[in-house]
C-alpha cells in the first residue's frame, strides 16, 4: 500500500492515487482528501495536563483582495468568496447558538477570529464567547455576523497574502491556550478514540482546534515558514509523513494542482481516527457545503477532518 492516497469525503471506497481536479470521479459530489498511512507507536501518548473545561477555535480568515472574486467563476450564481467564507461562519456560529446543532453550553466555547493580508491581527482585539455571538434569533445571528465578516474584510483592505504572518499570530494564541494564558479561559479536553493507530485506547486531547483557509500563495514578508510543524495536541501520533495531530485543518479555494493548494496541504494535521489530512480543495459552487462543514467542526468540540464533521451530523 501507498503511503498516500486521496480519498472521496463521500464514498471512503473510492480511492484514488492522485487528486485530479480535487473532486471523486465517481460523480457522487465528494472531494477528494489526502489519506497517509500512520505510523504505529508502542508509547502511549502521556495524558496533558488540561483540567478545565473550556474548548478553543481560532479561525484564520484570507481577507486578500482576490477574496472578492467569484468562487466558481462558471457558475451563474457569482457569489464571491469572502461571501461564501461569511455566510459559512454566520450560519454556524447561528446553529450552534440557537440551532438545531446548538451547543449545551455554547460559554464554554471561545473563538479566535483572526485576519489577514499583508499581516494578520486579532480581530476586535479580543476572543470571543460563542455564548454571547447568539444575537435575537437565528436569521438576526446569521445577518449579524455575515456583516462583521464583510466590514471586517473590508477595514483590512490587503491585496496580498501572508500565510507565516496569519500561522504565526494562530501558533501564538494556540501556545497561550495549550499553556493556560488566555484570561477567563481553561482548556478543557476530550477522551477520543484513535483507531488507525495503537494504542487503541481512548485518548485524552485539548480542546482546540484551528482552520486556515486561503485562495493563494504566501508572497510577501518573511519566506514562509510552517511555524505548526511541530505543534501536536497528542504526542507520539503522527503519520508517515511525520504530519502532526495538532488540531490543523486547512482550505484552498481553487485547483489542487496551484501552487497555493500545495502550501494549504502542507501545513495541514493529522486526523488519527481517519488516517486522513485536515485538508481539502473546493472550486465548483456546489462545493460550498464542505467550506461550512470544515468551519463547523472547527467551532465545536469535535474531530481533525472533514470525514469527523460528517460523523458529526449522524
């Protein structure tokens, strides 16, 4: 077997050796997520130190000026990208605080919006209780915060795109939490099961998790640097290709064969209960769903992959 396969979010049976357009042959409406092989460790990850009960999402958001262009450029819909990353955000952060995914105690929950351009800054200077993001119903939720994307996009006003400046500000909030330094916050965890690798006991993980997503390449600042290439929440798990379990799931709006879709692939985790990456490509309109799915699992205690936010939905 092949240390990597590409694999249909569908259909796990349609495997492929290569990604092609990103999207399962087969016809069925998948794309296509990268499948390494784990590697076996006899030791068993040592339990953190995580006494809270708190969860962390820190979201990265691509507020480039090329954000303004259409998702699917052959659609007649014409919906732009950045529209499609706020849309994706309101209607989560609206389910999960009111919904019919709604969290039992969504002020346990915190989020980390971050954006960036030609730098990355936090936004309003503060992270927020997903407690308080609910506003006076589900369709004033998502207008709410489909507007503080758009203005928020739109004060930032880049044109160019720094991935190291947008990790490095992610990493730093990241450390805090895994540390406990985040004021009012305490990182709880989660017991998981990790089936493609030994031992197969339930494992205890911090409660963060990341998503980055970007329809370019890095072309300004410092040369990028993968500064997550050695952030892990579980220890001595890792696949092959010594790709982490750290909580990192990663985006590239466009074709898989860009230069950009590489560098999102690169610094994507490892999801050990699938055996798969935290990342896919999306393109088509049609596509969309998986945007809101990969954005969904980050903003809630959950999985590393998009195969662990459709286990999420029944």
């Amino acid at each position: 077997m092949n240390n990597k396969k590409w694999v249909c979010s569908e259909n796990p049976n349609h495997v492929y050796d290569d990604v092609g357009d990103g999207f399962c042959p087969e016809g069925d409406g998948g794309v296509l997520i990268l499948q390494e092989s784990p590697v076996i460790s006899d030791e068993p990850p040592p339990t953190p130190p995580i006494k809270g009960r708190d969860g962390l999402g820190i979201l990265v958001f691509d507020f480039s000026g090329s954000m303004q262009d259409p998702l699917d450029p052959d659609s007649p819909n014409q919906i732009t990208k950045i529209d499609a990353v706020a849309n994706a955000f309101a209607t989560t952060v609206a389910a999960l605080t009111g919904g019919g995914s709604a969290i039992a105690k969504a002020d346990r929950y915190y989020l980390a919006l971050i954006g960036f351009s030609e730098d990355a800054r936090l936004l309003d200077d503060k992270i927020f209780n997903l407690g308080d993001m609910g506003k006076n119903g589900y369709e004033e939720t998502i207008e709410y915060w489909k507007n503080y994307i758009s203005e928020q996009y739109k004060k930032m006003d880049g044109r160019l795109t720094n991935i190291t400046a947008a990790l490095q500000k992610a990493r730093e909030i990241y450390d805090q939490a895994l540390n406990n330094q985040l004021p009012g916050i305490e990182i709880g965890a989660q017991s998981i099961l990790f089936l493609k690798v030994a031992p197969k006991e339930p494992v205890i993980v911090p409660n963060i998790r990341v998503f980055l997503y970007s329809d370019g390449i890095h072309n300004i600042g410092e040369p990028f640097r993968n500064v997550f290439e050695d952030a892990e929440l579980v220890p001595n798990m890792q696949s092959t290709t010594n790709r982490k379990v750290n909580g990192l799931m990663t985006l590239f709006f466009g074709q898989p064969q860009k230069k950009g879709a590489k560098l999102m692939q690169d610094v994507a985790g490892y999801c050990a209960i699938h055996g798969e990456v935290g990342f896919i490509t999306i393109s088509e309109l049609r596509h969309y769903r998986y945007l809101r799915d990969l954005i969904h699992v980050t903003t809630k205690a959950s999985g590393f992959c998009l195969r662990c936010a459709k286990e999420l939905e029944g």
